[in-house]
C-alpha cells in the first residue's frame, strides 16, 4: 500500500466501533506475532549463523524469501535464511508460533491447539512434534550427589499407524499378560535431589544392564550414588562400572532408610512418575514413537521451568544451532 493510501486509511481508525475495532486486531495480531519470532530467531542467529552444508561462517545477505532474510554462502554459494535445515524449516505461519507455544506452555490436546490458535488438527499435529524435536534434547548434562532412578511401564501404543503388527486394541485395551512383559514401554527416569532429571524410553519389557550402560552411564557423575529399588539390573549395572549404589526393597515394604550417605528412596522419582502419568492421561493416549517427545514437553514444563513462550522459542531456536 503506498502512502497516501495508508494514510488515508489510517486517520479511519478512529471512526470505527468496538466490534470492527476487535476485528482489524485479530487481523493484525499475526503480523505483529511474526516481527515477534523474527526477533527472537535474530537474537540467536547472529553468533552461531553458518551454511547448513558445508559449515562455513562467510556468507553475505542474498535477499529475502517467506518472511525471512536469506544468505548466500562464500564458499559453497548454496543460499539458506536461519532456519534452513531445522524441524521449523518450511512450516507457515510464523505469526502463528508463539500463540501455539503458549498451548504448549497449557498442555492443550491437538483439536483444542487447533481452535485456539485458529490452524487446521493436522498442522497442530505436525508443529507440536517439530517444536518437541530439540525441545526434548534440552537436559542436564549431569547428575550429581544422590540419584535415584526408577522406571515406569505404559502400554505400548501404535496409535496413527496404518499397518499395526499386531491385532488392534479397542480404545487402547490393556495387556494381555501379567506383570511386566514385552507389551509395555519401558521409560527410564533418572532425577538427582536437586531436580535435574534425565529419562529415555528404553524399548519393550524390562530395562537391561545394557540400557543402562547406553542411557544411564553418560550422564551420571563418577562420584555419585546411585539409589534404586531392588532390580538386580541396577546392582549388575553399578558392579561393572564400579558405582555407588545402594537401594530399597519395596516389595518388603521398605521406603526409606537411612545412611551414612544420606536418607535412601525413591520418592523423589517416583514422583515424577505420578505427575508424568496425571499430566499425560488428558491426551488419552500417545503412539510410542512419540513418548521422547512427551518426556521433553513434560521436563520442560515441570516444576515451572520453562514459564514463557519467549523461553520456550529461545530453546527451541538455540537448540536448532547448536545440533547443526
């Protein structure tokens, strides 16, 4: 629009009426929620900008395309803007992205995501599982003093597929076996006593020495001491890596002791399950391939840590640069 006409057109707000008033607000408001992720996305995107193919650090501005300023690198001469390569690549509707990480921010089902933010079901689908991608690699690089590790079981689930490799379950059914066996997920949660928390979905049936090793060992701390229940994986675990463990025989009905290192349980973590399960069971069910997304979302949210959208998007782009 050239000047005169928006000036003209401008000078008319002032004589429209409360109802028109709302609706060239909710026609503006995604504009102004795109300049907002363009500034976030530039906060970022200075320091740690380079070819998504080739890596180099030397490009120069080469136009603009989708909202987005886009370069030209020096070396390879292949054109990117700063989100070329990441899960948010291609998706539309920026002005749209903050509003949808404040539904996120709510734990909102997908139909509830869609009308909120004014998107169709499937693309509320699609941006929560993009957004989770990295969203879900934000954890501590460590677990320090006592660490109490435990794992809970949620029937497997292929909700969404076309081709099930088994007979299917009405509304989700429930396992056909007793006690553990090869129809549940099993999910490791890791938490030390300061809140720092780790978790993996391990795979079907009971966790092995070898998950451990591949989940577990990498982020514990060589001097700390591992409490668990009373799984003999955890005492084969902490022998062969020459850990500190101690733990508590629930089935006996002890939940607490006390050591020279400390008081001994598992609370803490079994806590974390509770409130993942109460928190999950409004979604009425997640497809396995999906749980290490569900488990980020959650750690994200627990105990207020991320408490904005603005710290929900900073994660999600910062996370974006640093898995290049």
């Amino acid at each position: 629009m050239k000047a005169p006409r928006f000036e003209k057109w401008f000078a008319g707000l002032t004589l429209l009426n409360r109802p028109q008033r709302k609706r060239v607000q909710h026609a503006l408001h995604p504009a102004a929620g795109l300049e907002q992720v363009i500034a976030l996305i530039d906060k970022v995107r200075t320091q740690a900008r380079r070819c998504p193919r080739c890596d180099c650090t030397r490009c120069y501005r080469h136009g603009h395309a989708n909202d987005l300023q886009r370069y030209r690198c020096r070396d390879c001469g292949r054109t990117f803007n700063d989100l070329t390569g990441t899960p948010l690549a291609r998706l539309r509707c920026k002005g749209k992205w903050l509003d949808y990480c404040a539904a996120l921010l709510a734990s909102c089902p997908i139909r509830q995501s869609a009308e909120r933010v004014d998107v169709h079901r499937n693309t509320a689908f699609r941006w929560r599982h993009r957004f989770l991608r990295w969203v879900k690699l934000d954890r501590p690089q460590c677990l320090t003093g006592i660490v109490e590790a435990d794992e809970m079981f949620l029937l497997e689930s292929q909700k969404g597929s076309r081709n099930l490799d088994r007979p299917p379950r009405k509304r989700g059914g429930r396992a056909q076996r007793r006690g553990i066996s090869r129809e549940l997920d099993c999910i490791l949660v890791a938490r030390d006593r300061s809140g720092q928390t780790i978790d993996a979905v391990t795979g079907r049936g009971a966790v092995t020495v070898a998950q451990l090793t591949q989940h577990l060992l990498p982020k514990l701390d060589p001097q700390a001491l591992l409490v668990s229940d009373a799984n003999a994986a955890y005492r084969a675990f902490a022998s062969k890596h020459r850990i500190a463990h101690q733990g508590v025989n629930l089935r006996a009905g002890q939940r607490v002791r006390l050591s020279a290192a400390g008081v001994i349980h598992v609370q803490n973590v079994n806590a974390y399950h509770q409130r993942f399960r109460q928190w999950l069971a409004p979604f009425r069910g997640v497809a396995s391939r999906y749980l290490p997304n569900y488990l980020g979302w959650r750690w994200a949210l627990d105990m207020g840590r991320i408490a904005t959208v603005e710290q929900l998007f900073n994660i999600t782009v910062k996370l974006i640069y640093m898995k290049r």
